[in-house]
C-alpha cells in the first residue's frame, strides 16, 4: 500500500520534490495526455503545412524535334534551288 505524500511548500526538500515529480510524471494520465496533445499538434501541423501537388504535363522529347528542324531545311534548301533555278 502506497503512502500518500503532501506537497508542503515551506518544508519541502529536493528529494521528496523529486519523489513527487517521479509519482506525476509516470501517472499513466499524464503520459496519455502528454502523448495525445503531441498527435494533436503533429496533426495540426500537417494540416497547415499542407499543398496539394501541381499537375505537371508531359514533357515533349528534344529528340523527336531534331529531325523535323532538319526536314524544313531541306524543303526550304529545295525551294530556294527551285527560285535559283528560275
């Protein structure tokens, strides 16, 4: 059976303010609500740190756009030996 122990202010000494804190602080209350606030806060936290992600578009191969540069050079090589011709 546990004695019950009196938090006196006046004649209070280090060890029975340390037997006390060691009593509060393994109280299985206080750790439940010790951990509930901290799932709370992180949950908060999350919600305002939030930002929904940007849709990216698909981007267009460089490759595939080379040979058709080099196919309007040619035309336009063509053409103006056509106009040269005339």
């Amino acid at each position: 059976m546990r004695s019950i122990i009196y938090a006196d202010k006046l004649f209070m000494n280090i060890h029975e303010f340390l037997r006390i804190l060691k009593l509060v602080l393994l109280n299985k209350y206080v750790i439940i609500a010790f951990c509930g606030v901290i799932l709370y806060l992180n949950f908060f936290g999350y919600i305002l740190n939030y930002t929904k992600k940007k849709k990216v578009a698909a981007k267009k191969k460089v490759v595939a756009a080379v040979p058709k540069e080099e196919k309007k050079e040619e035309k336009e090589s063509e053409t103006s030996d056509e106009a040269a011709e005339k």
